[in-house]
C-alpha cells in the first residue's frame, strides 16, 4: 500500500523539476490565525513544519510530547489532551474558539471530531487566561484553529495539498485546503481521508497488533467571508465522519458523524473605548453509534450551541477583554447499554480579563460568573432527581515583570468553581465500549480549586525558554474511582467520588541556539515535567498520574533542508492510588527530515519520519488501557506537502 503513497509523493518533484529553484523567493504559508487573546500570548502554538513534524490522528497524542501535557492514550482514535494531571470535564478543547460540542468528555473512547489534518494552529493555554472560556477549562485549553473563515483579503487562489503513508498501521491519509479570493471576498474548501488499519506494537511476536484499532474517516468543509474595511463576517460548514474500533473491546466500534455550522464576525469601530467586536457561534448536530458484533447497541447524539460575543478595549495604560458566553446542548443515550440518561444542560457566562500595564510591570485581573442548570429527561429510570442549579465564581490576578522587553516572570493566583456534569451525576451502569461499570453520585456538589503559578519566559532571537512552577489545591474533586469490584458481568464498578486533592508540579521547554552555519542554524531542545496528585483527605495518590519526563533533540534548519532527532526519558511510576499497578520506564525516539523545494510559484516539502526508531515497548501510566495496549511500535512516516 505504501508504494502507491510513494508515486503519489514523487509526482509533483517531477511537476517542478524543470522549474528553476529559487531558494531566495519564500512561499508564504496561508495561516491566518488568531490568538485567543491577542495582547496575552499562549503558552505554545504549533503551526507550520512543527505541527506537521507532530500530527497524528488523534489531538491528544498530537501534543503528547509538549511540556506539562500528556495524552488518555485510549488506542490511537480517540486520545484527548492531559494537561498537568487533568483531564475530561477539566480540559476544554476548543475548535476556533468556540466548543466542539461532542461527547468526548462523557468517555474515554469517545473520540474528538476534528481531524488532525485540516488544522492550522493549535493553541495550549494555561492559567488564569484559560477562565476566559469557562469553569471546565480550570486546567487548560487546547484551541484548534482552521482557516475555513478568513479574516483578512488576498486575491487569487492559494492552496495546499497533504498526503502521507505510515507502516505501523499500514496506513494512507490525505488532505486538501484551496482557498480563492475575489471582490473581497474569501472562499474555502477543504477536506481529507484517512484509512489505517489495526497497529502494531512491540512484542516478541513483530506481528502482533492492538486488535480493533483501525480507524476509516473522511472530512469535508467549505466556508465563504466577507472582508469590510473595518472587520469580517464568515461562515463555515464541515461534516465529519470516522468509524472506528474501541480498544477496549474487539467486538465493538464507534461510528460518529458530526455536521457543524461557525459564523464569526469581527467590526472594528473608529473611536471609543471598544477597539473591536467579536461575535462567534457554532452549531452542532452530533451523534454515533456504538456497534457491538455488527449491531447497533447504544446510540448516542448532542445537539447544541456556543456563542460568545466580545469587547475588547485598548487604552494608552489598559487591555482588556469583557464578554457574555452561552452554551446549550441536548445529550441523548439511546439503547440497552445506555449508561448515562438523557438531559439537557445551560451554561450562561459573564467574563472579563484586564491588564494594566505600568512601565515593565503588568496586572492582570480576570472575573467569571456562569450559571450552570442541568435537566434530566423525567421518562428516564437512573433515580435521581431531575433537575440541579449551579452557579459558579471564578476570579484570578497575576502580575508580569518585563526584565528587557523579551524575558518576563509571571505569577498568577486564581480560584475556579467547577460544577459536576450530567455524567458524574447519573451514569449508572455498564458502559461496554470502556468495559467499565459507572456509578454517578447526584449528591455531588461544586468542585473548587485554588491555583498558584509562576512562570519565567526568554524569547530572544537564540533562546526560547519557557518554565512553570505551580500549585492546585482542590476542595470537592470529583474523582472516578474502581471500588475492587465487579458486577454481574464481570466489570469492574467505578464510583464517582468527592475528595479533596493538591497537584503541584513543574514543567519546561526550552529551544536553544548552538550555532549558525551557512545557510542554517543548530539548536538544542530540552522539555521536562513533573507531576505529584494526592487525595488529601486518605493519603492515596490519584489515579493515572504521568511519571516524571524529560526530552533532549537537535534540530537543523537550512534553506534546503531541515532534521531533528528527539529521545524522551520517562520514569517508573511507582505512586499508584489504590487498586492501581505500576508502570515501567521507557525511552522513546523519534526521528525526521524535510527536504524543500521552492520555486517562484510553489513549494513542495518532501518529509521521512520514524517514531519509537528503536521500536520499544512502551506503557502509559496515564492510559486505564495501558495494560492491554501500549503505545504503537516502530512508525516510518513519508508523505509530501504541496503548496500553490
């Protein structure tokens, strides 16, 4: 199957071989993306070559190599974000800001639908910043951007093609963006294609495989805007599809189907104390299917909507960011294996962030009022009581000293009330796709954090670093905990369960200049992070807790080509909660090359990479499936991206 991506990769070298290269002319990449706040930068953006050297097919093992996040490692499909030992409810995963609207918080092998491939950007942010976007995001975001609506006018037609093959599931993926512009007015389409099947993984026998891991996926989108003199107003539409195998269980997979509408809008006003509107909505029908030996077992659906509309203000001294957010959504579990009921949950917000700026310090001040209401379809049999309020306060302030305009120290206090969602409140019973037994505890009540953090970050041109001290202390955490026990059918019975914990921790990235050369640069790059997680009220260490990780590479970049070489180191994890096992330590390796070919219309970059070069068995401490799946064997990567 491989050979056929390797013709389709080598087609355009002889498109552009009669061309002449000019390595002086550069192809622009159209990424027009936006900050979440623009006068505070996140913590990490990848886009470009970094995105591309890292994309895989799921969002959270896509940044399972970035400091301070790991990945729920649930098979290669539906892996979501860990963010400094949280996860679910706790992380909120955006697309363009705005919620994806899914159901992937309600289990673990509910995959996210966005495809890897059509993004642009993606964003983490952490601290108080992440408020901004509610009381689930209190340990962090992930902002997945795609340019399906333009903000800003370029004439003529640009475009972007993606295809890659990888031997670990014998799989081939292709995208496609093209963008037109005319009158000002911006056209997108995009769409892409995936078929990977089962993965391999190191054993003693190369042949072995973590059964039903395959994933077949298809993604279409198109998006129109208008571009005004004073702002833009757009809207998208992307369907997206995948059918994939649960991990967990070979006889059962996930067919999931989601049809999506976006409108932004943007109008910048010439005086007054507002120097720009923002008004974005989504709208989402979602819905799949969990297949269980070729029949329909349980059918799962989510209708809803999020809207935020924003002001943000610019005086000669004050930034700032005030706004109103809305979300709605219908969550409905249909079938025999129907663990969770059906509700309906509203969430209606107020916020505002503000920096003053005085000389080379900074003070941040940030608010959040969300009224929280979650309903219980009445024709439902989980006893408990229909209908729970919540209202919750969230409020933060941090300082940031500028030593010499690129190195800064930031320090931040925060306090976030979560309230419990409709899951941890009635689930009640077996859950095949996850082969759990789930006991909700409708007597739950608001979770509350209190968060410290300090941060020093170097920018210059020969170093980028960025370090992080912090600090949770949570009252109420709501926790999903095995009990020892099994019911009727030999699962394992979970409890959902209030403690109070403390997080604590470290975590590092730094990218340094070694040495230039002509036509290139060498730099060294170094990641670690630490995470401690205690249930204050016991003793125990939580659950699913990742052991200490350190990375090393080299990185060389030229005009012509460019080759990295990373090795991740990662500890026993040996502070297990109670009916936990311990995980072994590892070292992972990957290893890639770019070679570049640029003309005065066109760029054409041709990439080899391989993870795991040494082919290592590896475990997730953070996985519940790390017994039974570890994490994919050796991967050779090639593909080719074509740009126009």
């Amino acid at each position: 199957m491989l050979r056929y991506v390797l013709v389709f990769i080598l087609l355009p070298v002889v498109v552009l071989a009669h061309e002449e290269k000019l390595s002086e002319i550069q192809v622009q990449e159209r990424e027009e993306t936006q900050g979440l706040v623009d006068f505070v930068p996140s913590v990490k953006k990848l886009k470009g070559t970094e995105l591309t050297k890292k994309r895989q097919t799921s969002i959270g093992d896509t940044l399972a190599t970035e400091a301070g996040v790991q990945s729920t490692s649930f098979g290669p499909n539906a892996s979501r974000p860990v963010i400094r030992g949280l996860d679910g409810d706790r992380i909120r995963v955006l697309q363009n800001s705005l919620g994806t609207l899914d159901a992937s918080t309600q289990s673990l092998d509910h995959a996210i639908p966005v495809d890897t491939l059509t993004i642009d950007q993606m964003d983490i942010v952490r601290g108080p910043m992440a408020l901004l976007y509610g009381s689930s995001a209190v340990g962090g975001v992930v902002n997945l951007v795609t340019n399906r609506i333009h903000y800003e006018y370029e004439e003529g037609i640009f475009s972007k093609l993606l295809t890659q093959g990888e031997t670990v599931n014998n799989g081939i993926s292709n995208a496609l963006h093209l963008n037109y512009g005319a009158d000002k007015t911006m056209f997108h389409f995009d769409g892409s294609t995936r078929n990977l099947g089962d993965v391999k993984v190191p054993t003693s026998d190369p042949k072995d495989k973590i059964k039903n891991s395959f994933n077949k996926q298809d993604n279409l989108a198109v998006g129109v805007s208008k571009i005004l003199d004073r702002g833009y107003y757009g809207l998208s539409f992307n369907h997206f599809n995948t059918l994939y195998g649960s991990v967990a269980d070979e006889s059962v997979s996930i067919d999931m189907t989601q049809n999506r509408f976006e409108f932004h809008g943007e109008f910048r006003p010439e005086s007054g104390g507002i120097r720009k509107w923002k008004l974005k909505s989504a709208q989402s029908d979602y819905f799949h299917k969990e297949i269980e030996s070729g029949a329909t077992g349980t059918t799962f659906s989510n209708v809803g909507n999020e809207s935020r509309l924003e002001a943000l203000t610019k005086s000669e001294k004050w930034d700032g960011v005030t706004g109103l957010q809305s979300q709605i959504f219908n969550f409905k579990a249909v079938g025999d294996e129907a663990f969770i009921p059906s509700s309906q949950s509203k969430k209606v917000s107020i916020f505002t962030f503000q920096q003053l700026s005085l000389g080379s310090n900074a003070f941040r001040f940030g608010g959040r009022l969300e009224n929280h209401h979650i309903s219980k379809d009445q024709s439902t049999n989980f006893g408990a009581s229909d209908e729970k309020g919540f209202l919750g306060y969230n409020a933060s302030i941090g300082h940031c000293y500028d030593f010499n305009k690129k190195k800064t120290l930031e320090t931040s206090l925060s306090y976030t009330e979560r309230a419990p969602t409709f899951q941890e409140l009635y689930s009640n019973g077996p859950h095949l796709a996850t082969g759990t037994n789930e006991k909700g505890n409708s007597n739950l009540i608001k979770e509350k954090a209190s968060a410290f953090e300090i941060t020093f970050k170097d920018t210059s041109s020969q170093n980028q670093f960025t370090g992080s001290l912090y600090s949770q202390l949570f009252k109420d955490f709501i926790s999903l905990n095995p009990n020892g026990q099994v019911d009727g059918d030999g699962l394992p019975i979970f409890n959902y369960e209030q403690v109070d914990a403390l997080f604590y921790g470290v975590d590092f990235d730094n990218k340094n200049e070694l040495q230039k050369f002509t036509g290139g640069v060498l730099y060294l790059t170094n990641k670690f992070d630490y995470i401690h997680a205690r249930d204050t009220d016991s003793g125990h260490h939580l659950p699913r807790i990742s052991p200490a990780r350190f990375s090393a590479g080299l990185e060389i970049d030229t005009d012509e080509w460019s080759a990295d070489i990373e090795t991740q180191y990662v500890a026993d994890q040996t502070k297990t909660a109670p009916n936990e096992t311990r995980t072994k330590d590892y070292f992972y390796t990957n290893l890639g090359y770019t070679y570049k070919v640029v003309s005065n219309l066109s760029s054409l970059d041709l990439f080899a990479r391989v993870r795991n070069i040494f082919d290592v068995e590896a475990r997730n401490h953070v996985s519940t499936l790390k017994d039974r799946a570890p994490l994919p064997g050796r991967n050779l990567i090639l593909g080719a991206q074509f740009q126009f």
